[in-house]
C-alpha cells in the first residue's frame, strides 16, 4: 500500500498547467464527496468510488527510461475515456 497522498503524488510528479488540472479535478473530486482514498493498493494508482463502485482509476506514471511523466485518468465503465497529462524530464 502507498501511504502518499494523491496530491502529494501530483506535487512530486508534475508542474506548472498540468499539477493544476490534476489539483483541480482532484478538488472536485472531494467537493463532491468523491475523495480519493488515503492509501492505493498499487503504488501511485488510486480508485476512485462512488457508492461503492469504482468509477474511474487516477494513475501517475514515472517512466524514467523513456523520460516521461504521465498522469492518466481513466474509467472501465465507459471504454476510451483517458484523460492523460505528459510531461517530458
């Protein structure tokens, strides 16, 4: 289990336009009583529930061979729905 915040995941991952988005959608998230949770069962991966059923996975992804960063939004329920921020290292 990761014991980091997602938005201390976002903090350490990203800058500028793309850790605002992340920040953002993550507020609305908890304004809408949607809040991530404290610990992910996968390093940097957090399902997110609603009346306990996923509706969307938040993954952050640190690839350092191909010197990228990327976080991803995405939901099973609805098939080509990702939503992905990259950054270049």
């Amino acid at each position: 289990m990761s014991k980091k915040r997602i938005e201390d995941a976002i903090h350490d991952g990203f800058t500028g336009e793309t850790q605002k988005n992340a920040l953002d959608f993550i507020a609305f998230l908890r304004a809408e009583k949607i809040p991530p949770p404290d610990e992910s069962e996968y390093e940097n991966c957090w399902d997110i529930m609603l009346e306990n059923k996923i509706v969307c996975f938040v993954h952050l992804v640190s690839a350092n061979e191909a010197k990228v960063k990327a976080l991803s939004i995405f939901s099973d329920q609805e098939p080509g729905t990702w939503i992905t921020w990259r950054r270049r290292l």
